[in-house]
C-alpha cells in the first residue's frame, strides 16, 4: 500500500490529545426555536463553528427575526427545511441538490 497521503500514525495519539473537544466547531446542536432561548446564544454557538437544526414551534420570521439577520450577515446560511431551520456557520455549506 502507497504511503501517499504522508500520515503518521505512530504519533496520532499525541496529536489527538491537543485538540479542543469541548464544544464548538464540528458539533450539530439540536435545539427547539421557541422563543426561549436568548437569541445571543444561537449567534454564540453559530461564532464558535456549530451546526443548529432547531425544530421551529411558532411563527419562523418571529422567532428568528433577532438572530437571522446578524447570523447572514456575518456569513452563516439559513434554510428553512420541513419544521426545522438548520443553519450553518460560515464556511459550511447546505448541499440542496438532493431535495
């Protein structure tokens, strides 16, 4: 087998020890767009590289009018999918083409 792709597997361990796990980049937070939660935290997850799918229970422009604007503004996408808004962080596309 080709050792083309340069990895060093010997020293991975370490090298996953360094890295931050604690939240924020790569994780998909599940939530419920229903008013409660302070738009500032949907904005805070969306800064810090989470992924949210929030089931909407209400009226979508109401309950995302505080953090919609700011969030597509600073780049993130917003797409309103079957009772869910999923929204990415910059630099994280919605690939559509299947729907």
């Amino acid at each position: 087998m080709s050792d083309g792709f340069g990895l060093d597997l010997r020293n991975a361990e370490e090298q996953i020890d360094e890295w931050d796990v604690e939240g924020g980049a790569d994780d998909v937070v599940l939530g419920v767009l229903d008013g409660e939660t302070p738009d500032g935290e949907w904005l805070a997850e969306l800064e810090s590289g989470s992924v949210l799918v929030l089931a909407v229970e209400g009226d979508l422009n109401d309950l995302a009018s505080g953090f919609a604007g700011p969030a597509k503004d600073a780049g993130a996408t917003l797409m309103h999918f079957r009772e869910f808004l999923v929204v990415t962080p910059p630099g994280v596309s919605l690939d559509t083409a299947r729907l």
